[in-house]
C-alpha cells in the first residue's frame, strides 16, 4: 500500500479522512464545492508563478507507473541536475523503520511504500550516492506561514530522499505564498514527529475501523466525505455538533465518561472548570449550551452581561453586510439595509466595486449613505464589519471625525446574542440562527465561499447575473441579521418581563 504526503497531511487535519480514502467506496464522496475548486485552482497558479523562477527538469514516465517515474528520478539525479520537478521517490516503510528506530519486529511495515512526490528537488554542494552533491526537497505551499502539517510534510521528502541518495539531507524548504521566498524546516525537530506521525498513522491504517466522527465544521467543510461523517454524527447526537466542544473539552468530558447531551447537560460546573479547556466561564455556558440542546429552546446564560448593555429597538436602524475577496485584498461590496420603523420602510443599498479599483468610491458612497442618518445604530454580525470599516478608512485616509461616529454606532448581535443567550443549534453561523428563526436566502445553497468563486468568474467572464446573485446574497444576509437581532431583542424582553427602550 502506497502512503504520500497527500494521506500524510490530511491525517494531520483528521485521522479519519486519510482512512475512509484508503478503505472506503469512493463512490460516495462528496462533489467538490466551489471553495475547495477555487482553492485547488489557486494553488496551481502559485506553483506555475513559483516554478517560474526555475529551469526544472521533469521525469518522464507513464502516469501512474511509480516505478518507472523512480527510475527517471534516479536517472535525472545522478546526471545531476539544477531542479527536478515533481520527482517520484519510493522506499519500503520497513526500510526506513529499521535504518532510524531501534528493536523494529513490525513486519506488517513491509505492506507499505512511501511515495515521495516533492516540488523540487534542488541540487546542492555535498556527497551523496550519485557523487560530490546531493538534493534537498522543496515544497510549495498555499499558506502564508509554516504551519505544522507542512513542515511534517517536508521532513516526510526529506526522510524518503535520504534513503535514496544515502545520505540525509541538511534542511528542507517550504515555499508559501509570503513575501519571503522560503522557509527553511529543522529537521532535527520535524523529522522524529514525522517518523511518530507515520506510525500512528500506519496504526490507523491497520485497524478495522475508522476512527471516531469529529466534526470540526471549518475543516471539515472542505472534505470530500463531509456528508458521510455529519449523517453519523448526527445519528449520534455526537458531542462534537455542540458549538463549544473543541477537540481538547471533548476529551476532557471523555475522561470523565460525559459522552452525551444528557450526561453533559445534567454535569456541575464545578466538575469542568479546572479541566484543559475550561475555565469558570466556559463550563457553566457549555452545560447550558447542553440543555438547549436537549430542550430545543433557547435558554438565558448564566452571568449574563448588564441589561443595559442589551440592544435596542431604534426609530431607524441600519443592516450592513460585506463581500469580500480575500485572494485580492478587497471588499467588493458593501450592502445595507436602511428601515425606518416610524415610516414603516425598507431600502436596500447595493455599493458594488465591478472591478477592484472602485474600492474607494464604494466606501465613500458607504459613508455618504450612513451619514444620512446620524443617530440610527449600524448592526452586523460578527467583527470583520468592524475591522473592515478601520482598515479602509486607513488605506483612504478618511478623517477620523468621519469615521469614528460611524464605528461608535457598531452594533455587533453575534457578540451580543453568544454572551446572552444559549440556542438550540450545531452553529452561531448567521445561517444557523437565522434558518433557526425560520428565515430563508432565495438561493438556498449560496455562501460567502461561493461569491468569492462568482466574483473572480465576474471579473473573467463579465457575466452580470453573477453580481446580481451576489447582491441578493448580501442583500439576504442583512434581512437576516435584522431577524436575527428582532428576535433577541423580543426574547431577551420577555425573559425579563419587561420592555427594553
């Protein structure tokens, strides 16, 4: 059985997804969303810009045939080469657990091939089997910082290639997407936690079946058996769809045999708090977020922040929204919803950068707008409104006496509802609450991930009926915040028994 870096690297996210790729069917995997296609897109593109630089030489051998990409790999290495792209480096695992552990008696090792498929290949001063150099491996990497899996992943070409060319190499580099060309890996630090890694992972392998459901949605979403795993976890009830259960509480409460809603929501604070993970604050609001759970209804959190700090119901009250492409560094719209309650109206306000050097004249058409209605508070939900309004009024130069009124008017209900209330739901994602409250988007499989692809095909293809449904989507997700707050207000009144302001 043949174990890459791609296997190496996904067991680091989650144990059980390399597993379901090795034994499972396939067929059922997910079809893969517009994120992860975009991802995949812009990972090429990185690696052409990067590959750029280099006069690579590349293997030549028939697709798939492991072997004979090897034999061109050693053949490209000992005539020695500047670079290699994409060579292909095979040895036996048992090969590699002999020359670096001790008392190795693990013969199942000899099922299993490392296949090492590194960016580069880079020929440097030295000796080595093939004569006075040898290579270090490369790596180019999305990221913008070395994470772990990609220095584990690195020190894995760099395990494999020492076998190889008989001699281990000084370092390996990892090429991300920074200012800084590279990122040099201790291997003297990454290569024992490569060769653990390796272990557990083969122990994975070797078991009879997958490790236990997690679901961690950031991760998880972007996984091609993410469907699979939530129908189980949901059969479950698993611990793991309570928003506040990371992976460290999940195996504090494990250790403690809290494996249920019921076990966790009938638990004394008392008995969390000094646990990793956990603190005074934490437990009390976990063991509520249990009973919500159980209860399906929303329950009022213990130490809840002053009354008085509670939002309210205003004259005129403003809903704003953005969509942002990251990859660009620009927010390409900036939504708001305007109701005036005494006049019982609506507008929506569509601010649209059709390309990205309309940045500022969108953000000067935003403050025109908000300025019209000086005293209406401004809600959104979640910070990244906050923080984007600061950020652009730096890069403009907009005068601080235009801006910080503006910002002293934020009203953030995600942060307002998570440190008030408890709700019956997997996420505090606006889609959960919202959809919660029974608010629906037009298009019900639209999100922010999916913009960010429309808006890039926009910018290729000109197509319009992509900005419209991204201005539909914005437009939806203020109409949702406005549920969202509406409700808390009204829950939050009649919890107490009486009118907020």
């Amino acid at each position: 059985m043949l174990i890459n870096a791609e296997l190496l690297l996904q067991y680091q996210r989650c144990q059980r997804r390399p597993f379901l790729d090795t034994h499972a069917d396939r067929s059922q995997r997910d079809v893969p969303n517009e994120l992860l296609l975009k991802l995949q897109q812009d990972k090429t593109i990185h690696r052409q810009g990067i590959l750029a630089h280099f006069t690579c030489h590349k293997p030549d051998y028939p697709q798939g045939n492991w072997e004979k990409g090897h034999a061109a790999t050693l053949e490209l290495m000992q005539r020695g080469v500047e670079y290699i792209h994409q060579g292909v480096l095979l040895i036996n695992y048992q090969e590699l657990a002999n020359a670096t552990s001790e008392n190795i008696v693990s013969s199942h090792y000899e099922r299993y091939t490392l296949l090492s498929r590194p960016d580069l290949l880079v020929k440097q001063p030295g000796q080595s089997c093939f004569g006075d150099w040898m290579y270090v491996p490369a790596n180019i990497e999305l990221g913008k910082r070395p994470k772990q899996e990609y220095q584990v992943v690195a020190a894995f070409h760099a395990l494999v290639l020492a076998m190889v060319q008989k001699v281990a190499p000084p370092t390996a580099w990892l090429i991300l997407r920074t200012k800084k060309i590279d990122h040099p890996v201790d291997l003297a630090k990454w290569a024992p936690q490569t060769q653990q890694v390796l272990e557990d992972f083969i122990q994975v392998l070797e078991s009879p079946d997958a490790p236990e459901v997690f679901i961690s949605r950031q991760k998880c979403n972007l996984c091609h058996w993410y469907s699979q795993c939530y129908a189980i976890a949901q059969s479950q009830k698993h611990l793991s769809l309570l928003p506040g259960v990371t992976p460290i509480r999940y195996n504090q409460l494990q250790s403690l045999s809290i494996t249920t809603l019921e076990s966790l929501a009938n638990t004394s604070p008392i008995t969390l708090e000094n646990l990793v993970g956990f603190d005074g604050e934490v437990a009390p609001k976990l063991i509520v977020q249990a009973q919500s759970a159980l209860q399906r209804r929303p329950f009022i959190l213990p130490n809840l922040p002053s009354i008085e700090n509670i939002t309210i119901t205003a004259p005129v009250e403003l809903y704003f929204d953005i969509e942002a492409q990251p990859d660009l560094d620009l927010n390409y719209l900036l939504g708001v919803l305007v109701v005036d309650r005494q006049a019982n109206t609506e507008q929506f306000y569509s601010f649209l950068a059709e390309r990205p050097e309309e940045e500022e004249l969108i953000w000067q058409q935003f403050l025109d707008l908000v300025w019209q209605y000086p005293e209406a508070p401004i809600y959104h939900f979640c910070v990244y409104e906050f923080d984007t309004v600061k950020r652009l009024a730096k890069l403009y130069r907009t005068p601080y006496s235009s801006v910080q009124p503006v910002l002293n008017r934020f009203v953030d209900v995600y942060e307002q509802l998570t440190q008030s209330v408890a709700l019956p739901i997997e996420s505090y994602a606006l889609k959960a609450i919202a959809r919660w409250l029974g608010f629906e988007w037009r298009d019900k499989e639209v999100n922010g991930a999916k913009c960010i692809y429309w808006y890039d095909q926009w910018l290729e293809t000109g197509d319009r009926t992509l900005l419209e449904s991204i201005q539909s989507y914005n437009e939806d997700d203020c109409r949702a915040t406005r549920q969202v707050k509406d409700w808390f207000v009204n829950f939050v009144r009649d919890e107490y028994g009486w009118r907020l302001a």
